[in-house]
C-alpha cells in the first residue's frame, strides 16, 4: 500500500509539471514581449495560458477535484476550442512583418463563442447533478433532459469541432509556411532572424501535440494509468521545446526601401506552387528591351560591383539601385537565370568563396573570413549554402584543392 501511495504521488507530481512549466513560459514571456517590438510573445503567452488553464483542469480531474472543477467547467470546452486557433495567431505573427491583431482575427474564435453559449444550461444545473456530471456517476440527474444535452456538446466540441479545427488551421498554417519561405527565398539574400526551420518543428510539433490528445480522448486511454504517464510525460517535452522556441524567435525584421512599401500585416501574394516563368509574367507591362537593359545593369551589379558581398542584400535594396521595382527584378531573375533571389544572390556568393579559398593568398584567411568576404553574415549560413551548392564543406573544397 505505502508503495502503491508513492506511485500515485509521482504520476500526481507529473500531471502537475505541466501546469507549472506553462505557467512559467507565460510569465517570461509576458515579462520579455517589450524585447521583441511585436505581439508575438504576446500572443504565444496567451497560447501557454490556455494551455495552463487546460492542464490545471486534468490535474484536477486526476486528483477526482471534482467541486473544484465544477467551477472551471463550463469554461474549458472554450479554452480547448480556443488553442488551435490561437497557435494558428501565433505562427501569422512571426511570419508577418508588422502583424497586428485585428477586428476580424475574432473570428476565429466563433465556435468557442458558440460553445460556450450552447454550454450555458451546465450552470443550472443543481450542484449535485454538476458532481455526477463530471464525475460519470449520474443517478439523480438521469431525469434530467439537460445530463444529455450537455454530454452532446462535449461530444460535439472535442470529437467534431476539434478534428475540423486541427485540419483546417493544419492547411492554413502548411500554406502560410510554404507562402513565407517564398517571400523570403523572393526577396532576401541571407537567412538570418528569418529562418523558417523554426516554423517547419512548430507546425510538427504542433501536429503531435493534437494528434496525441485526439486519440487519448476518442480511444479511452486517459482511463489507463500508464497511458496518462505517457501522455503527460509527451506534453512536458512538446510544451517545453515550443516555450524554449517561442522565447528565443526574433521578430522578422524587414527592411523597407523607398521603392516598395511592405503593408503591416500582409503578404504579397507569392505563389505557392512552382509556374513557368513564360506563364508566369505573361501579363508583365516588360519588353524584351527592357529586359535585356536590366540583365545587363544587374550583371554590372553583381560581377563588376560585386553588391552580393553585402550580407544584408535584398531585392528591394537591388530595385533601388537599378531604378525599378523588385516585381521586376524578381522577373528577369526568374526569366533568364530560372532560380529564386536567394538562390541567385547565393550562387554568386559560394562563386566568391571558391575563388577565395582556392587564391594563393587565401592561407591567411580563416573560413570565416572568407565567408565574410563573399557576403555571408554568419559561419553556420556559408557551411551550409557551401554544402548544398557544392556538394562538400568549405574546409574540404579547400583540402581538395590543396592536395591538386
């Protein structure tokens, strides 16, 4: 007995650990939002919020707290409804630059509305029949019209609206993703405070995270002590490796030139699916003339100026200095080099460090020198376009080198 006690304890230890930590990253990251000079924290604070509030209710139920739990009741299909769509908020506030919360983002939070105005009659109901409710163990409420109507919501809210809702924000956010490394390979030459891998662990984590819960609740195996081991023991590590990620995620920094005026909050409308370029700008106001006179500026640009040495390199930043827009620029490189701004600026940068690392004089440079000098801002970013585009290391092109 005293060891079946000591077990128990444990596992009530565990279910607690949850709420804890989310109550944790919401303090820090209320307490650090000024630092980022946007609203993500802010947003990502509430996430954990609702998350803390969630775990508290299974906390609760575990430790059979049913009183206590009558109070929070009639709250919490809300507070479920209400952590898809949040998170969803939260992955539109790193990917946009200037995001705003607007008027019309409350929409998203209409069927947690609704539930929680269907859900009301569960404050009616006597306190006795609110035990027996919570607790299954419904005998002088089984006259009740009310005991199945509310059992019905429930079913509705976690087996119906939840699955629509991981589903549904599951598109939007795949698509928001997909529509942000397009912007970002578009119009940005370096990868730095924009990275997207980031985004890429959330939405997978954000995946299990629901997946994990969905099942536990459609099959039954929060009844089973080892399953709620299990279950809590995966949330700690979800819980905490998105908190850790949403307290280190910089604000997408975005310079704006006097060509082109990036709208708070919104993204250009960047295709999401790869389109010839013939089909692409077959609308475009460009002749051939003109296109032939940018091709030639830009090669300038890139081979006599050699502008690519600038880490922080846009295509807003090569519009200005051609004396057009970065539509334009975004055109031609697509035309007649067939890649992406990215991949373009990066092509001429590796090109540079090759020459460098195989300069005679290239000894007395250090690798991060060299990727300095080919406009890279940072060691890890040139290893790793050096990589792709080559196909081994910079230390090992260079070794390669030395032994021919």
């Amino acid at each position: 007995m005293p060891k079946y006690r000591f077990l128990q304890t444990i596992i009530n230890i565990l279910y607690a650990l949850p709420v804890y930590q989310c109550l944790v990253l919401v303090i820090l990251l209320f307490i650090s939002r000024s630092e980022t000079g946007g609203p993500s924290r802010t947003i990502f604070g509430f996430f954990n919020l609702l998350l803390c509030i969630y775990f508290a209710f299974n906390l609760l139920y575990r430790l059979r707290a049913f009183e206590a739990i009558s109070y929070i009741y009639y709250p919490i299909l809300p507070v479920i409804l209400s952590l898809i769509p949040t998170f969803y908020l939260y992955i539109l506030s790193v990917t946009h630059n200037g995001f705003r919360f607007k008027a019309r983002h409350t929409l998203h939070f209409i069927p947690a509305g609704v539930i929680l105005l269907l859900n009301t009659p569960f404050l009616f109901l006597p306190f006795t029949q609110k035990i027996e409710y919570l607790s299954f163990a419904l005998e002088s409420g089984l006259g009740n019209p009310l005991i199945p109507y509310l059992f019905f919501i429930y079913i509705v809210a976690i087996n119906l609206i939840v699955n629509i809702q991981l589903f549904f924000y599951l598109v939007l956010t795949i698509r928001q993703y997909r529509k942000h490394v397009s912007f970002i390979e578009n119009h940005y030459s370096y990868t730095e405070q924009i990275d997207t891998g980031w985004t890429r662990s959330f939405m997978i984590a954000f995946l299990i995270f629901f997946i994990i819960n969905n099942l536990l609740y459609v099959i039954g195996f929060r009844q089973h002590q080892v399953a709620g081991v299990l279950y809590t023991v995966s949330m700690l590590g979800i819980t905490l490796f998105a908190g850790v990620r949403g307290l280190n995620q910089k604000e997408i920094a975005i310079p704006v030139t006097e060509n082109e005026e990036i709208i708070p909050g919104d993204l250009p409308d960047e295709p999401v699916v790869l389109t010839p370029p013939a089909i692409k700008y077959q609308g475009s106001p460009l002749t051939d003339e003109q296109k032939q006179l940018l091709v030639k500026k830009l090669e300038i640009l890139m081979v006599k100026e050699k502008v690519f040495t600038q880490s922080d390199l846009t295509i807003d930043h090569l519009a200005h200095r051609l004396e057009t827009n970065s539509k334009y620029i975004s055109q031609i490189i697509n035309e007649f080099y067939h890649q992406n701004y990215f991949t373009f600026i990066n092509s001429y940068r590796i090109n540079e460090a090759m020459a460098l690392l195989t300069s005679p004089s290239s000894d007395k440079y250090s690798i991060l020198g060299i990727s300095n000098m080919a406009g890279f801002a940072s060691k890890s970013t040139f290893n790793s376009a050096f990589l792709k585009f080559t196909g081994m290391t910079p230390s090992e092109f260079k070794k390669n080198r030395a032994v021919r």
